[in-house]
C-alpha cells in the first residue's frame, strides 16, 4: 500500500488493486503516517520550494520539495508561517543555513 501510495496512485485504486476495502487502505496508510518521524538530520538542499497542499479530505498543510531535483522533502500537517518556521528549526542551525534560496506563491496563510 506504501508503495503504491508513493506513486501518487489514489487510495481508491490502491484498494481496487490490491483487492481489499478503500477504508482499510485509508486506515492503514493513516496508522503509517501517525507512525512517521521526520529526519531532521538529513541534509537541506540548497534551493527549496514550499506550497500549499491539500493532503486530506479538507485538510491544508505545506509540502517542502527540492528545488533543484524536484524531490518531496516533506508533507507537513499545517500551513501557517509560524508552524512551519517551528517545524525547520527542529533542523540544526548550521543545516539550516545550507538553504540559500526559498520559493513560495504570497499565500495568506504565509503571513499568520
């Protein structure tokens, strides 16, 4: 199911794959997600891009992605400026300051 999910393939054919209910996919990919922990010690790249994204049934928050490879750094839950200035600083300064370029749109929530 994770390994589908990573694919960007929808929890309703996830479940019509693999033969199984779309609320035991939706559960078990919940019960992942409660269980997962941010690396904080993996290296920052040097360009990073940050939006909204819409990650649940009415439920906004903020993807951080490499800039330069387009990679998914993250998914977090919420999408103020204060909670993710909250959420960086759990990387260590000197990391931090590998980031030499941040892109965003001007969404209002930025500004909270």
């Amino acid at each position: 199911i994770i390994d589908l999910a990573k694919r960007d393939i929808s929890e309703k054919d996830i479940a019509y794959i693999l033969h199984i209910s779309h609320s035991k996919v939706n559960r078990l990919l919940h019960h992942a997600a409660k269980a997962y922990r941010t690396n904080y010690t993996k290296s920052l790249p040097t360009i990073i891009c940050v939006d909204e994204v819409l990650y649940a049934k009415h439920h906004y928050g903020f993807e951080m992605i490499n800039g330069t490879t387009s990679d998914l750094i993250e998914i977090f839950p919420t999408r103020t400026s204060i909670d993710i200035r909250r959420y960086l600083s759990n990387y260590d300064l000197s990391n931090r300051q590998r980031v030499q370029y941040v892109v965003t749109d001007m969404n209002a929530n930025y500004s909270a």
